[in-house]
C-alpha cells in the first residue's frame, strides 16, 4: 500500500515500462528488503532497552562500568557486515546485467535512433529510416532501441525513467544505450543535468506505437517538413526551446558522425547574456 502511494507521487520510478525499469526496480525493492534487516531490529532494540531500563523497572540490571562484551560485539558487527556484503553482491552483478551498452534479448532487430542533446532540445536521428524528430522520440512497441547519444554542445543527460537507465550526452563522445517500451503508451523523456536557462524546459516524449501505427508515422514523416541539412542543423544549435516537437522528412548521411567527431560547429553553450528562449505558454 505505501509502494503504490509512494509511486502516485513519482513520474516512473515505481512503475516500470520496460526491461531495464523493471529490473532497476527489483534492485530498489531488495535492496530496501536488505537495509531493513538492519533497521528494524535497532529500532526494536532501541524501543526495548528504553522500556526495560525504564525507572520504574526494578529488575533491570544496571552495569555502570560496563566495558566489553564479545558477543554484543558480533551481533553489532556481523549484522551490517552482512549487509554490506549483499548491497555489494547486488551491485556488482546487476552493473553488468544492466549494462546500458549491452543489447537486449529480442527476436526482432533493434531500431537505431541517434540521439543529440542541444541547447534546449533535443534531436532524434533515425539513420536507417532517413529522417529525424524534435522533442519527440516516436518508437515501436516491444522492440528494443539502440541508441547512440551525444551533445552538440554542453554535458548533458538524456533519460526516460518509465523505460530505465540514463546516459550522459558529452561533446565529441558517442555514448550506447539500449531500452525497450514493453507496451504502447507515451512516456516522459528529460535532461537531467542543469543546462542553461532553457533547462527546465528541455523535455520530450517517448511515444511508444504499435507496429503498424509507427509504420504510419514514418511513412507520414516522409512525406512532410524540411529536410535536414547542415544550414538546417546550424539553426538548430541556436539556442531556443520549440513550443512544440516537429520533424524532418529526410537527414544528410553522416550527419551524427560529423557531430561527434566535430566536423561541424559545437553548440553556443553559456555566453553570460541569456536570451529569452521560453516558448510562448510556458513563461
């Protein structure tokens, strides 16, 4: 019952959309499991040595020059021993089964979406498909996504917490990270690093579609919207934030490689006079 009050007042950590949340949730709720094996019984001992050695408790037996005690010594010692030694266990095997750049188990092959962090956006590159999106990151349903992410300008951090494990963006770096939407729905997708003055606002969604419906949607974004070009790019490193998510209906090849490898300008970044880049309706 607290589980599911608690998880009302979060976006997503307590309820998981996909593998990788899922087993990131698991972690969370054994290691509680194991934490509390040392915090209930010293909350219990506290409450009982108070009420034993109450004032009015003329069987108590009082030791004041009390020093050392061998098995006191062991139980105080060995308990949060112990549980050191789970956490540990826990961490050191989930960090290599949750590894972000580890692909998923899935029959069907992965969508490869290149993700590049700007100031305030965020552009999604679907290499294989010849178009992009911003703001909105459009995937099929039950079927995992390789991801690619960088930042054409400062550090940044891309996460969807309904989906699981967060990456860092870093100029002239490519980071992998794979997830997995379990079923249709739309999920928040956030910066989670302070970025600007257009931080608060550099948000998108994870649009998770059936197949057919992202067929669709590829097919629809073919055919609409301006095609992504390196003068289409340098508008984009100026530093706003969209009032709404828009899209491409093609992208120049090489386009992400010539990013990362910095081939084309970096973004601005801090330059200590800050527009006013709030879209209208979010001032």
């Amino acid at each position: 019952m607290l589980l599911s009050q608690l998880a009302g007042c979060g976006r997503a950590q307590l309820q998981p959309a996909g593998p990788i949340s899922a087993a990131e949730r698991e972690i969370l709720l054994d290691a509680v499991v194991i934490m509390l094996a040392i915090v209930v019984p010293t909350i219990v001992a506290t409450i009982g040595v108070a009420w034993w050695y109450r004032g009015s408790n003329q069987r108590a037996r009082r030791q004041p020059h009390f020093v050392y005690s061998g098995r006191i010594e062991i139980i105080t010692w060995s308990i949060p021993a112990l549980v050191i030694i789970f956490l540990g266990g826990i961490a050191w095997i989930s960090s290599h089964d949750l590894d972000p750049a580890q692909p998923l188990p899935s029959k069907a092959a992965p969508v490869d979406v290149q993700v590049v962090s700007l100031d305030w956006k965020w552009l999604f590159i679907y290499p294989k498909l010849g178009i992009a999106s911003v703001n909105r990151l459009v995937v099929p349903a039950g079927v995992p996504l390789h991801l690619k992410v960088t930042s054409a300008s400062v550090w940044n951090v891309f996460w969807v917490p309904e989906l699981g494990s967060m990456l860092y963006c870093m100029n002239g770096m490519a980071g992998t990270l794979y997830l997995e939407a379990d079923h249709p729905g739309i999920y928040h997708g956030e910066s989670a690093m302070i970025s600007g003055d257009g931080f608060a606002d550099m948000h998108f969604d994870t649009d998770a579609l059936s197949q057919d419906q992202f067929d669709t949607w590829v097919a629809s974004t073919r055919s609409a919207g301006p095609a992504l070009d390196d003068p289409a790019y340098r508008e984009l490193l100026q530093q706003s934030v969209p009032p709404h998510p828009y899209t491409y209906r093609s992208v120049r090849p090489g386009l992400f490689s010539d990013i990362v490898m910095q081939r084309l300008p970096p973004g601005y970044g801090p330059t200590g006079e800050v527009p006013n880049v709030h879209p209208v309706g979010l001032q």
